[in-house]
C-alpha cells in the first residue's frame, strides 16, 4: 500500500502534508503536489494533515487514476520536503469538484 494525492489537492495545495513526511516523498507541481509511490512508506503520517482530506490510500476503490497521476509526475516535478504558503486564493477552490479536469496542470 502507498498514500496517494488526488484531485482535493489541485488548486489548494495547503501543504501540511510536507512538512510530516519522514521520507520527503512529495513532489509539487504548479498547482498541486503529488507522493512518489515507490518512496512512501506507508506510514500515513501524512493522510491526516492535510486539511482538505487529498490524500488516500491507493487501496480504496477508484483510486487507480490517481496512482498513474502520482506515479508519473513525481518523476516529472521536483521534490518538496519544506511547506511553503498556499496559493492565495485557495479557500474558493476547496470544496469545488471535477478540479481535475478544469484546473490540472502538469507544467512546473
């Protein structure tokens, strides 16, 4: 099993999760972060940190996306062991669903 980021994360980006992980297993895109499966250690120190519920075990049901996600751009993006400040305007993106498909960037 390995903790995964989805979509929650995309546009929100609060990084409290960062500054938990004992493997600095996280990566950061332009507007979202992503763990490196084969990195994280399945502590799940992480999961309840982040204040908007983005981070899951790859074990439930539909995750299997989010798997490929996280897999892939953590080989793209640059790894992040320090939190730094959200974006901005943050709080209006929180609870907003299908973020994937309006907002997901893949660029650094």
């Amino acid at each position: 099993m390995t903790y995964l980021v989805n979509e929650k994360c995309i546009k929100c980006k609060l990084m409290d999760c960062v500054e938990v992980c004992p493997v600095d297993c996280f990566y950061e895109g332009k507007n979202m972060l992503v763990i490196k499966p084969d990195e994280c250690i399945d502590c799940g120190v992480c999961e309840p940190e982040c204040p908007v519920d983005a981070i899951v075990p790859d074990t439930e049901d539909g995750n299997e996306k989010w798997l490929k996600i996280n897999t892939k751009y953590s080989e793209i993006w640059p790894n992040i062991s320090e939190k730094k400040d959200p974006p901005k305007d943050n709080e209006k993106f929180k609870n907003e669903k299908d973020k994937f498909k309006k907002y997901f960037d893949e660029n650094i």
